[in-house]
C-alpha cells in the first residue's frame, strides 16, 4: 500500500482521550480542531516549568539524495519503539511545506508503517500556522508601501527595503516582481520579490520564541530596511506593526498535538527551511515535550552539516538545549548515489559504489562525533531493494569506524521494526554523557564563524565574498557580532555544487549575499546559487494528487 493508504486505514485515538490517557493533559487544556488535532495552550506550557527535563534525541542524516533518506520516517518509527520499550517518549516534527508536498516530496508526514495521522491534515493547511505565518509577514509588507504612499514620515529608501513577500508554494515567477504599478493611485513602483513562507524571518522567530511577549518583542526588532542615509535601519515596531503580527500568531504559538499510526503522541510545531533557515521546530515545542516524556526525539532538516548544525549553533545557543545523542540516518541508495550512481541504477547492487559513497557519511559522523561532541548511532533506513551485501559492506564500513551500525525496518513494520535502533539510542542515552560543544566560538568575527563552519563542517579550502558582503559583515560586527550564522546552501553536497557528491575537500564555499535576521537572532549568509524561493520540477506532486466525490484525497505519499 501506499503511505496515504496506510494512513487512511489507521485506527486513530481522540486526541483529548490520548493525551489525557497517556500524559494526564486535562482536556481543559487542549483546544481540538477536530477530533484527531488540538492545540496545547500556552499557559499548560508554562506550568511545567518545574518538572524535570528528560533526554534529547536529535535526528540528522548524510547528504541527501532528491527524494530525501527519511528523517521523518526515522524519528516517528524510532519514538514508536521507544515507546514499545516503555520508554516513555514523544517525538517533536516540524510541519511540511506545501511547496516540497506539491513540488518533489508530496508529503512529508513520515512513510510506510511510520507516520503520524492525520496524514492528509498535516500535509495540507494542517492547523492554519503557516498561513497565520504568511499572513503577518504579508501584513508587514503591505504597511511599508502603505506608509511610502502616505509620506513616507520614517524616510525609508525604497531602494533599501529587505522585505519581501511570502507564499507556501513553489512559484519561481514571483522570485523579482514589480510593485505599484499601474501609476500613483497603486503606491510607489519599485522592485520586490517573493520568498517561500518557510523562508519567512516571522517563521525563524516563532520558531525561537518562548512566549507572547517575546515573539512580539522579536517580531518588533525585524529590520524592514534602511533610511535614506543607507546606514539608518528601520524596524517593524517603527511601523507599529509588531502588534497586529503577533495577534495574527496568537493560535499559531500553541503546539500542535497529533498521533503516530501506534496511537503515540508527536508535536509537529514550525518548519523552517534547514538550507534557507535552522530548519527546526519551535523550542515551545521541543521544551514541552522534555516536561512531559522522559525521552524526546526530533529531527532536523537535510544533511547533518545544514540541518543538524544549525540545530546545535543556533537552536541549542539560544535556548539551552542540550542533545543527549544523535541518530545519523543513511540508505544504501544514498550512499551509491554519493559513489557515483545515477538516479535510475540506485535499485541495483553495487558494492564499489557504496564503498566510494561511504566517505559522505564517514565526514557526517566526523563532525558529528569531533565537531559537536556528541555520541552517534548510525542508522541504515532499509529499503526492500537493499542486499545482503551490500548491507554486511556497509556494516563492515562503519564498525572500521567505530560507529554502532544499526539496519532498522520501521518503514515496513512500525515501531518493531525499529527495536533494536531503540535499544542502541537508549544504551547509549542512559550510559554516556555527552560533551556537547558548539561548532564556534560566538565571539568570533562574523566572517570567522563562516570560515570556520566551512572548513571545519564541509571540508573548504577557502571562503570568498566580495568586498560588499565583506564590508556589510563587518559593519554587522559592531551590533550583531555574537549573532550565529545561517548557511543557506545546497543540501545535495558539503559543497555548493549540488552536482559534487561524496566527500569533497579543498573546495571553495563563495558567500554570495548575506541577510540580517535581527528578530530571529542570526546572521543568513547565502553561499552559490541558493534560492529562497523554490520552483517546481517538470512533473510536480501535484500531478498525483487528487480529490473524489467522498472527499479521499489520494496521491500524497
């Protein structure tokens, strides 16, 4: 079966009888948008505030192939056998875009006999978050042209302006538009442009935001763009702004709660972009779930040099979170696919393809292991055509590196399938404390924590910019120097050439722009031709996807 029919088969639970029943949540607290999603309020959150933490378990992967290795996947069917364990844990997702659901992916719910349900629901509008999102950036937007066309009192350059537009979809036509056009009547003509909404600064802070006040207090440090001297910023509280966009977030700041096809629970809350953005859910989320489980799984976004990286020196930076292991997820294909296999070979065996891909992970699980300080289990995300061979080569490969190797079959059996990945993740969690450091120094120079995120992370040789970028960083220095930076990069390789695969080194990383996130609290520096606003492929998703008379949606998978 497909995973949309998987999911469409599953026996859901009432999620205020789940949460009830499983973490004595009174319904009270719970706000259900039917009878499969709630919202957790915020004041529930706060009343845990004394309990103890439980342990962090952080789901990364190698670089990987178009189709993605499953992360996902791995975590819901990981959380499942946990849970089987009676290991008492919750996993924590992000929330899919519709841009990858209509684009590549076409869903992004987990798959197989691993996913969490309501399927349909989470990969489509789900709660209503990402619209909110969308909303009060676009609200933004609209009152700075409003304000140019009524005077223009804070002298803002329309030539400075550094907010864009978003929407949720993969729309390459609107990456440079033209506003105002069609004379004084429709506002100021200038250039502007469209990024997808996981690439929106408002979904980076309500991501890192801890509470009302503090997500209206970023949203208010927003830098829109700069006066006419060039130099001068201008926030979003001097439009008087923040307000208004944080009570159109005022529901989209709860958690949401759902349930794996097993009838556990998961909060999938937030989903920045990992090559755009940190690429992980909100820490409301990550904190509650660490209140209520004594084992917590999340995931983040693409390979462990993009996703898991920002995870540590952005999300973990700022909040204080602590990962208490790593799980590095790989597949056969991927690895043959970093050996030079093309895309239509990957079903086939071939050894010296895996053995040649292999050094992708080995530098995954370098940095990792080296770089971040922390224990790895590797797990090996089987796929049916997968063989023997090519599984003992594999195993073989990684006990040369010292790496516990673990094959787990979630995706065809659940959370059973994944048992002994659980019991490698639980040894190592109760048994090791991890040492846990950041990739840089926050008081390095901008400049130098780009520099040492590329030789240290992806294997450069060498960083280059021009003097604009160089001379903006710089400037940056003097007011947002401790800021954290954010790569946006390529997920496909270490490089920015999405066709180098394995393990390049020696290569140059070229800083082609770089973006001032003040509200979220770091620094975008964007390297090669990366884009904020995707487009789609020749055949999209959305060519499947479908609707019949009795409102089954079929085609996400």
């Amino acid at each position: 079966m497909s995973d949309i029919e998987i999911a469409q088969r599953a026996t859901m639970k009432p999620i205020i009888e789940l949460a009830q029943q499983n973490y004595g949540i009174a319904p009270e607290h719970l706000d259900p948008i039917g009878h499969f999603k709630a919202k957790l309020s915020l004041e529930y959150v706060n009343s845990l505030a004394d309990k103890t933490d439980g342990k962090l378990i952080l789901v990364t992967a190698i670089s990987p192939t178009p189709a993605g290795e499953g992360k996902t996947t791995t975590t819901v069917g990981l959380g499942d056998a946990m849970n089987r364990l009676n290991k008492k844990t919750i996993m924590c997702l992000r929330e899919p875009s519709l841009g990858p659901c209509f684009g590549v992916k076409g869903g992004a719910a987990g798959g197989g006999y691993a996913q969490v349900v309501p399927m349909e629901d989470i990969n489509l509008h789900f709660t209503g978050d990402f619209h909110a999102i969308g909303v009060a950036h676009n609200l933004l937007s609209a009152l700075i042209d409003n304000h140019i066309n009524h005077g223009n009192e804070l002298d803002i350059d329309p030539r400075k302006i550094q907010w864009k537009r978003v929407v949720d979809m993969n729309d390459r036509a609107l990456r440079n538009i033209v506003v105002g056009m069609g004379g004084a009547a429709n506002g100021y003509l200038r250039e502007d442009g469209y990024d997808i909404v996981v690439a929106s600064e408002v979904m980076a802070i309500l991501c890192l935001a801890t509470s009302r006040a503090d997500l209206k207090d970023r949203l208010g440090r927003i830098v829109i763009g700069y006066k006419s001297d060039k130099v001068t910023p201008v926030y979003a509280r001097d439009l008087k702004a923040h307000g208004a966009m944080a009570a159109l977030l005022k529901d989209a700041i709860k958690p949401n709660l759902v349930q794996t096809l097993e009838n556990n629970i998961a909060i999938i809350h937030g989903g920045p972009f990992a090559n755009i953005a940190h690429g992980c859910n909100t820490v409301t989320a990550t904190k509650t779930a660490l209140k209520l489980a004594d084992y917590v799984v999340t995931e983040a976004g693409f390979g462990a040099d993009l996703g898991a990286e920002k995870f540590i020196d952005i999300k973990c930076r700022k909040s204080g979170l602590k990962p208490s292991a790593v799980v590095l997820v790989a597949t056969i294909r991927a690895l043959k696919f970093h050996g030079g296999i093309v895309k239509d070979e990957l079903n086939q065996e071939n050894l010296a393809a895996l053995e040649a891909g292999f050094e992708n992970l080995e530098r995954h699980y370098h940095n990792i292991t080296e770089h971040y300080g922390l224990p790895c289990v590797v797990c090996v995300n089987h796929f049916t055509f997968d063989t023997e061979a090519e599984i003992a080569l594999l195993q073989q490969k990684c006990a040369t590196l010292g790496a516990t190797c673990i094959v787990s079959k979630h995706w065809a059996n659940g959370g059973e399938g994944a048992e002994e990945l659980a019991k490698a993740v639980v040894a190592v969690v109760d048994n090791r404390e991890p040492e846990f450091k950041f990739v840089y120094d926050e008081n390095l120079s901008l400049w130098e924590k780009i520099e040492t995120i590329a030789t240290k992370l992806y294997g450069a040789g060498s960083v280059t910019a021009n003097a604009k970028v160089k001379s903006q960083l710089s400037a940056w220095n003097v007011d947002y120097g401790t800021f954290p930076i954010c790569i946006a990069k390529t997920q496909m390789s270490f490089s920015t050439n999405p066709a180098l695969k394995g393990a390049p080194s020696g290569h140059t990383i070229e800083i082609r722009d770089v973006r001032l996130a003040n509200g979220a609290g770091f620094i975008v520096a964007i390297a090669g031709d990366m884009m904020t606003m995707p487009g789609l492929p020749k055949i999209p998703a959305a060519e499947r996807i479908d609707i019949d008379d009795n409102g089954k949606i079929t085609g996400l998978f």
